[in-house]
C-alpha cells in the first residue's frame, strides 16, 4: 500500500475570470471544464481528469490537496491508521467530487485539508495512445508545462508534520534542514514517485500553501518560462535559479491574485534506499537558491 503521486490541488482566488486567463494563457494549462463558480484544469501530458481546481472565494487560498493511493483498499487502512494518529477522517462519497470517486479527508497536523483517492477518472492526455506523437502541438499558448510536479505547505511544527507524513502516511524523506539545535526547519518528502519531493514542509504559518510547482522538460523551457512570465508582465519572486537542496531548476512568480507558482526541472532521481540528505541552518540560504545564497524575507513569509 502506499502514497502514490500528488494529484490535485483546490484552492480559491477572488477573481476567477482574471486567473482563468492567467492559468490558461500564461501557464498555459488546458482548460476541462468550467461552470460560472469554478474552472479545472490540468496539463497537456497528464491522464487525470484535472491536477486543479480553482473556485471563486472572496479570499484566495487552498481548500485542499488530493494525494493518490496506489490500491483500492489503502483507504480503508489510511482511514484506520490516521483515525489512530488522531486525526478524525470524513469519507467524500462517488458522486460529490468532479473526476473522481470516493475519497477521505482529514486535517494534517499543520492544519491543511488534505485527501486520499484511489478512483480518479482517467481522461486522458493531448497525445492520445494511438501512434502518438512525442511532443504537444508547438502553437500551445504560455508555458505550458506538461505535468504538476510538487507542492509546499508550512508547518509550525515541521518535525510533527514531517513524521505524520513518514510514520502515518508511508512518505520517504529525502532532504532536511536542521536549526542550530537540530530541529527540523524543513522537510522534502516523497510518495511513489522517483522524485527528490512530491511534497515538502517547511516552517511557516499552520494552514498556509507556500506554492505548487510545474514540470518543466529541461532548463532551456525554464529560461524560456522567464520570458514568458516577464512578457506578460508576471511578477517574478526568485529566479531563473537552481535550489542546493532538490538540485532542481527553478523560477518561483506570482499568480495575478497572489498564489505562488513554481516551475521545475532537474533534481535528482531517488530510489527507496537513497540517503537522507542534510542541511544546516548556516546554509539554508544555498540550500534555497544556490547561486544567490539568501534566505528572502518575501519568499520565507509570503504564502497563502
Ligand atoms: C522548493 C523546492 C522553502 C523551500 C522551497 C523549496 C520554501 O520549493 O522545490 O525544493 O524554504
Ligand atoms: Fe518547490
């Protein structure tokens, strides 16, 4: 049993025409669906039914984010293993959420909804599995990463978050930072994935979403994401750089209603008996952005 992949993220803006078209012509995802409160999307390369779903909310933030199980059964036996933790789970029936079946949910201890689903309705991508092409039509419009890579929550408590991830929900961990007194300011974490993270913890506010980051090919589409985002006059947070810890390539911006968004690419390739990586706090800042080597107040602070 286990936590295979992320798979969706709610969250709500206060302007959904405003970040429709943000979403749709500058990141550049398909649009699934949309009714007059809510619009799903997802990436050109993903089979899901949607990776997101954002809804109309006077007040933008995350409502949820949805992790997949790798077998039916797991949710009877996450249900039974975070009821045991301590945290009350509530069952989502067929029927009640787009593109999926049943589904649980609890509050992680850092205060953020999060759900499990094994059912998820499988539309599909652009290419198709029928003599496909290996790349999407060159015409897509904004970045148009091909998949959703990873999220990043804050945590008060990022030792207790880190071993309910671990202990409750089977994740691995790849990377830590360490405060002088050795406690966790930070946690990368991994589900099925061969991935450095699916999802990371860092120190910050209970309940907040920190970002969510885009696959991105390689680090030409990254310097190329860059002047897209400055073409469409997006407000830009760090980058294009690389983070120490991941290696990944990265530029973080903002969405027009303030979410962060990150794209990605490179990392490492982690195998379930990969090693435990280590930072310590006198080098966090090279372990956030390795070349300018800062820990920024805007990006440590600002989150959802
Ligand atoms: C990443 C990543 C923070 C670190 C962020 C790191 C907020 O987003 O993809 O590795 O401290
Ligand atoms: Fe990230």
């Amino acid at each position: 049993m286990g936590i295979l992949r992320l798979a969706h993220i709610d969250v709500r803006t206060p302007d959904l025409d405003l970040a429709a078209a943000y979403y749709s012509e500058v990141m550049g995802l398909q649009t699934v669906q949309r009714s007059a409160d809510t619009v799903y999307f997802k990436c050109w390369d993903e089979e899901d039914h949607h990776s997101l779903r954002m809804r109309y909310h006077p007040r933008a933030g995350m409502d949820s984010f949805t992790f997949r199980v790798e077998a039916e059964d797991d949710l009877h036996e996450f249900e039974r293993k975070v009821e045991a933790y301590g945290c009350p789970t509530t069952r989502v029936s067929r029927g009640e959420a787009v593109g999926q079946g049943e589904s649980i949910r609890f509050e992680v201890p850092s205060g953020q909804i999060m759900e499990l689903v094994w059912d998820i309705e499988k539309t599909g991508n652009i290419l198709g599995k029928h003599n496909p092409r290996p790349t999407p039509p060159p015409d897509l419009p904004g970045i148009a990463p091909p998949r959703m890579d990873h999220m990043l929550v804050n945590a008060e408590e990022v030792a207790e978050s880190a071993s309910f991830f671990q202990e409750v929900l089977g994740m691995r961990m790849t990377e830590q930072v360490l405060d002088g007194n050795g406690h966790q300011l930070g946690v990368w974490l991994a589900g099925r994935t061969n991935s450095p993270h699916d999802i990371a913890i860092v120190n910050g506010p209970n309940g907040a979403l920190h970002h969510w980051a885009y696959w991105l090919d390689d680090w030409d589409h990254i310097r190329k994401a860059a002047d897209t985002l400055a073409y469409n006059g997006v407000q830009i947070d760090q980058g294009p750089t690389r983070h120490g810890v991941t290696r990944g390539n990265t530029i973080y911006f903002f969405d027009p209603l303030g979410i962060r968004n990150e794209v990605f690419t490179g990392g490492y390739w982690v195998d379930p008996d990969t090693e435990i990586i280590t930072w310590t706090e006198d080098n966090f800042g090279k372990g956030l952005f390795y070349y300018e080597n800062v820990v920024s107040q805007r990006f440590l602070r600002m989150h959802t």
